[in-house]
C-alpha cells in the first residue's frame, strides 16, 4: 500500500539584490585636494562623486569637518 503524501506548494523566496559601488571622484578642483591661499583671498573648492550608496563629501581645516554645501569663512 502507497502512502499519499499531501499536496505541497513549492516554496517561494524573494531575494532584494543591492549592489554595491565603491565611490568614484568624477570632479575635484583643486585636482591636488589640496591649495594654499593668501589671507582675505576667496577659495571654492569642488568635489563631486558617484557611487551606490552616494557618496557623503566634506572637507577638513585644522581637524574641523565640514559638510560639502557649506560656506565658511576661515581668518
């Protein structure tokens, strides 16, 4: 005699894939990262990136972060 097994669905997984890349500077001026500047002289610093997560850009002054979108005066 044959036992019947009960009928079972086949299981069914969802899988969420995130891919990762690793940050890539796409734009930096001064290409260096670094410059000096003379007192009361202006200086814009770009830096721009890609990557996945984005990327988060700041810049540092005497062991001071600061966030990429801000406007500081340095005396």
């Amino acid at each position: 005699m044959h036992k019947t097994l009960p009928y079972r669905l086949p299981y069914v997984y969802t899988l969420c894939v995130s891919a990762v890349v690793a940050p890539s500077i796409t734009e930096l001026v001064p290409e260096s990262g670094w410059t000096e500047v003379v007192e009361g002289d202006r200086l814009e610093l770009t830096c721009r990136a890609t990557g996945k997560p984005d990327p988060v850009i700041s810049w540092t002054h005497r062991r001071h972060q600061f966030d990429a979108d801000v406007i500081i005066f340095i005396f």
